[in-house]
C-alpha cells in the first residue's frame, strides 16, 4: 500500500474511534465503568494506529 493510503487510513480509523469515544462517554454518562470504556477504546485505537504508523514509515 502507498504511503499515502496508509496515512488517510490512519486518519479515518483515528476519526472512526474518536466518534466510538464520544458516543461512549454519551451512552455511559453516569455510569461508574464509563472510564474504563474510553480507556479500552483508547487501547483499542492504539493498536491500528501504531501498525499503521509502523507501515508507512518503512516505505519512506
């Protein structure tokens, strides 16, 4: 894959889960394990987004 495709798919899944984020601290409001939540969708993100970065630095 380009370096650019990689970089716009690390854009879109950045935006995907900032979405999932948000929508969760609505959905969880009040509730004692809404930080967990965001935390485990933080992790989550963390993965794709470093594997991506990883990727499109080693095609430059």
């Amino acid at each position: 894959m380009a370096s650019n495709k990689l970089a716009l798919l690390n854009i879109l899944i950045s935006l995907l889960f900032a979405g999932l984020i948000i929508g969760a601290a609505q959905l969880f409001q009040g509730e004692e394990y809404k930080d967990t939540v965001t935390y485990l969708l933080i992790a989550l993100w963390f993965i794709p987004f470093s594997w991506l970065s990883y990727k499109s630095s080693k095609l430059k």
